[in-house]
C-alpha cells in the first residue's frame, strides 16, 4: 500500500484529502454517510466572532457544472462552537479544522485567539475572501497589503498551523500568495469561489437575492488549477487545492499541479462518501504508476 500522508505546516493529515468549509457543516451531519476519520482533515463551515443570519433566500441557485451560493456566513458565533460544537467534534479523529471569518481585523484576531486555546483543533484556514468593513467592503484578499495585513495580525496571537484561503477574484494570485506567505501564513489553500449571479429571464430578477454569489463546482476546475500551478511555483509552503474537484482523477491532477493536499465542496452535495472514494482512487492511481508515497506525485507535471 502507498503511503498517502502529507504534512501542512505542523499538521499531519493521514491522507491528502480534506473537506471544503461551508460544504460539510461541522462533519457531525455525515457521520452517517461516511467514516469521518478516513478524511484527512475536515474544515468546519465559517466561524465569525459574532453570531450571524447570513443573507435572505433565495442565496443559492444551479448553474450548468456547479453552483451560486450566498449564504452569507451563517452561523452562531465563535463562543456557541466553543460552548456547543466543539465538545461533540474534539474526539473525532482526524484533523478537525475551523475556518475563520470577518469584517474587520480584530474580529479575526479575536476569533484565532479563542480557536488557538481549543486542544483538539489543530489548525485554522483563514477565509480572506470577507469584505473589509473598514475600507469600504473591499475583500481583505485581493491586495497583497490587505491579505499580509490580516495574516500577520493573527499570527501574532495564533500558534498552530495557519492556512489561508485565497481568492480566486484578483490579478495576480500568485501575488497575493506571496504576500501571506512573508506574513507568516503556513500554508495557502486555493480557490475560494468565483464571483458569478444569475438571472431570472421570465421575471426580469436576479435568482440571488444579493444578486451576485460565489460560483463552485466542476465548471471551475481548469481556473483553480491553473491557480494552484501558479501559486505551488510561486511559494515554498505548501499549497491545499480545490475548486471543481469532483473525483480521484480530479485530485490527482491538483496534486500533479503542485498542491500538497486537496479540499472537496460541492461534490459532496451529490455523493455524501466522495472525499472516501477519492482517497481510494489516490491510491489505486499511486500503485497502478509505481509510486510508493503520494508526495511523489506532487508538482510532478511534466512540462
């Protein structure tokens, strides 16, 4: 057998396989479906300081090959996962990873600094996708300043293994990548959704009621792994892949890019056991081409 573990920053995942946040609840509502600890880490939907209602529906919607959402970080706060969460996910075992949000830099240094006294959460992915409150809803991610700004606040009050989520709406994210690797982040993960909306034509409306959402699913692999091929050439820490990955051919092809690990999302909306199966097909593909360890395979496209 292959040996399919990999290494993000101090964090040790059993296989490169991980859960996208915001796709997988908490992990507790597909324990049911799946062996959650076959899953190399699993990221927990968003987490902000304080409580919120997210956006009014309609927020998602189909689109050809994927999905808009808008939910809008729904959740109830930092202290009601410490208080409520957290005691039902902590013994789980594998990686059990929260991803942080919010509008302003102390609501991200105040969430990490709680999350990092938290014993059984052995990392956090930073979503820097959130609009910056105090600069006009600008995305902390889409300067190299913003992004090594919020990165390098947290860092100071959070001590595990920082990974942060870059978006995919920018120039240069190769740029970006850069810029929170030089602040302190240990790994990037990548891509957040696309910005995309829909429209009603009948009724004239957009399907969205905040008219434009985030785009995932299989229609944006070829942008996230061109991405992802950038950003692993760009940086030395490692890169977490996702965005389209639908199966094991899918993974590989991520991990032949460059990235370390992958993240599933949508496609866990159509097979709750994919992030297992994909594990499997890593495998099969490592024996089928002689690999002894997966780490072989990364970055290993040949061009």
């Amino acid at each position: 057998m292959a040996d399919l573990s990999v290494n993000i920053g101090q964090l040790k995942l059993a296989n490169p396989v991980m859960t996208a946040s915001g796709t997988f609840g908490y992990g507790l509502e597909f324990q049911d479906f799946v062996n959650l600890e076959k899953i190399g880490g699993i990221i927990v939907k968003g987490t902000t300081l304080h409580a919120r209602e997210g956006n009014p529906y309609p927020r998602m919607a189909e689109t050809p090959m994927g999905m808009l959402n808008a939910v809008g970080l729904q959740n109830k706060g930092v202290d009601y996962f410490v208080n409520h969460i957290y005691p039902k996910i902590k013994d789980i075992r594998t990686n059990m990873i929260v991803n942080v949000s919010g509008s302003q830099i102390e609501d991200y240094v105040q969430t990490a600094g709680i999350i990092n006294e938290l014993d059984r959460i052995p990392a956090i992915e930073l979503n820097i996708s959130c609009p910056n409150v105090k600069q006009g809803g600008m995305a902390f991610g889409v300067s190299p300043q913003g992004a090594a700004e919020v990165v390098n606040a947290v860092r100071k009050v959070y001590d595990k293994t920082l990974i942060v989520k870059l978006s995919p709406n920018v120039t240069n994210i190769a740029e970006i990548a850069l810029a929170v690797e030089a602040a302190g982040a240990d790994s990037v993960s990548l891509i957040n959704t696309l910005l995309g909306m829909a429209i009603n034509a009948e009724k004239r409306k957009p399907v969205l009621s905040t008219i434009t959402g985030g785009m995932s699913g299989a229609a944006v692999k070829p942008i996230a792994l061109r991405m992802v091929w950038q950003v692993a050439r760009a940086v030395k820490i490692p890169v977490i892949g996702l965005g389209g990955i639908m199966n094991w051919r899918d993974a590989v092809e991520f991990l032949l890019a460059g990235a370390s690990a992958i993240q599933i999302g949508t496609a866990n909306f159509i097979d709750p056991s994919v992030t297992v199966k994909v594990a499997d097909g890593i495998e099969d593909y490592l024996h089928r081409h002689g690999f002894s360890s997966v780490k072989e395979i990364v970055g290993a496209l040949e061009v």
